[in-house]
C-alpha cells in the first residue's frame, strides 16, 4: 500500500477533505474536476477504503476518511520538517561535528574558533574528544571524527592538512629551582637535567623539536619521564623529577608549585596543525574550515 502512495494524492485528499468541494478543490489545485476526481479514486482503491460519501447536493468525509485525515496531516507536516532539516542540512545551518583534539589546543586556540562557529552556525552540534596525535589519526581514518588539531604533520595521502597556529615553547621548573628568569641564559643550563616530556611515538614532530633545541645548545635531554597529559607533567615536575618544556599554552601559572619561563629566544616554535580526510562528506565540515 505504501509503496503505490504518492505525496500528491495526499495533498489532493486534504484539499478535498478542507473544501468538500470538488470544483473549489480542482480550483486550488490548478487540475480539472475530473482529474481530481480519477486522483480520488485512485487513492481509494489503494487503500481500499472510501474516503468520501458523495451525493448530489454535497461531499462529506466517510469515517475512514476523518482518520485518513488525521494521518495524512501528520504525513504532510513530516514530510515539511524533513525537508526543513535537509535544507538547514545542506546550508551548514544543522548537523553535528565530531572534533578530536590535543590538550594544548583547547587552552587557547580551539574556544573562541568554536565561540565563532556557534554564533554563525547554532543549529550544528559539537562532539569533542581529548585524543593523542595517534588516536586521532586513527580516530579520522574510522570516520569517529570528521577533523583533528594535532602536533605533528605527517599524515596519509588520504589526509588533508593546515596549519592552524604556531607558539613559543615554555620551560617547566620545580618552583624552588636555582633557575629563575631572573638568571635564565638559555638551556644550556639544564644539559644535567632529567627531561619529563611526551612520547615521540605519539608526538613526533614536537620531540624532534624539543631534541633539536637541545642540540642547539650542545646537549641530548636526558629523558626520565614520559606522559601525553600536561597535569601529569607537571606533577611530575613538581614533585622533583625532572623538568619540561611544553607549549606555551599549556602553562598553568595558578600552580604554586612549579613556574614557567617561555622561551622566546630559540627558533622552534611548536605548530598545530589542522587535519580531516579528503572523502569525509559531512556537510557541516567545510563550513568549520571555513573559519579556520
């Protein structure tokens, strides 16, 4: 039954059904009388029921027809919000977006290009989730998120990327460290300290670049520690082993117990980069880049 409906017979039953006038309904409907009245029919024997009593002086519904009506209005107001929807849809106006994130990136960066896309954009919904550099990748590769905001740019073909933003590096000391910014030189200074800092394998590029800064200066860091998380980082400093050098971004200058010296005379700058594979079809997505 379902399968021989059609949107028009709806839509002609429901004019018939307001007018209970075939002349006046044909009218409305820009058809002859007789075609609204094959329409009718049709649609009756479809659904096997009569849906109008017809004499001669007047039409009326037939109590099949007064539920027909009923479902045949929620059918019609269906369809209009669903059109709505995919319309809202297709203009980037609806949708959700799943966007997966490194710490650092939601401290500064990320909260006011969301702000932005909200304000413009209030109907698309927003799923977050704190991912490594790894995870992420892997994460767009299933399509559980539609773009990641990672620290590294080495990415498959099947990827997209762009840099998004670049900061200073910041030092991590215990707050009690004979290094202060007042007697600060370079790091140099720290060539005998054990290093706290993330692991290459999740974060290679910013490894590479903490090594490099360290050559610079004519020494390896001597790593004792690894962790993705900055408060783990930082306790860790804190409680004496080791120290770090994170983003600036990250630094916590509410915590009493270690402090921060940025770094602004090296040339390494950390770099976030934005990254989304090339088939997503999301539509909200190019939107967000947009913005980017």
């Amino acid at each position: 039954m379902t399968n021989q409906l059609e949107f028009r017979h709806l839509h002609y039953f429901l004019v018939l059904a307001d007018t209970l006038h075939y002349r006046e309904a044909a009218e409305k409907l820009y058809i002859s009388q007789s075609a609204l009245s094959q329409q009718i029919q049709r649609l009756e024997f479809i659904l096997g029921k009569k849906l109008f009593i017809r004499t001669n002086r007047k039409v009326r519904l037939s109590a099949e027809g007064i539920l027909f009506k009923q479902e045949a209005v929620l059918i019609q107001n269906q369809a209009t919000v669903s059109m709505e929807r995919w319309k809202s849809a297709v203009s980037g106006k609806q949708g959700l977006l799943k966007i997966g994130f490194v710490g650092s990136a939601m401290q500064k960066y990320l909260p006011p290009i969301i702000k932005k896309f909200t304000e413009t954009h209030p109907n698309i919904e927003f799923y977050l989730n704190d991912l490594s550099n790894t995870d992420q990748l892997s994460a767009l590769e299933a399509g559980s998120i539609d773009i990641g905001f990672i620290r590294s740019n080495i990415v498959s073909p099947a990827m997209e990327i762009k840099s998004v933003f670049k900061e200073k590096f910041t030092l991590v000391l215990p707050k009690e460290h004979a290094i202060s910014k007042a007697n600060f030189k370079d790091v140099s200074q720290l060539s005998e300290e054990s290093f706290v800092l993330f692991p290459n394998e999740n974060s290679q590029m910013y490894y590479d670049q903490i090594v490099a800064l360290c050559n610079d200066h004519g020494f390896a860091p001597k790593i004792s520690h690894r962790s993705i998380h900055a408060p783990t980082i930082f306790k860790l400093v804190a409680g004496g082993l080791g120290v770090s050098i994170v983003p600036n971004s990250l630094r916590d200058d509410k915590n009493d117990n270690i402090k921060f010296i940025e770094l602004n005379s090296v040339p390494q700058e950390t770099e976030l980069f934005a990254v989304w594979k090339k088939a997503n079809t999301n539509i909200a997505l190019p939107y967000f880049l947009k913005i980017l």
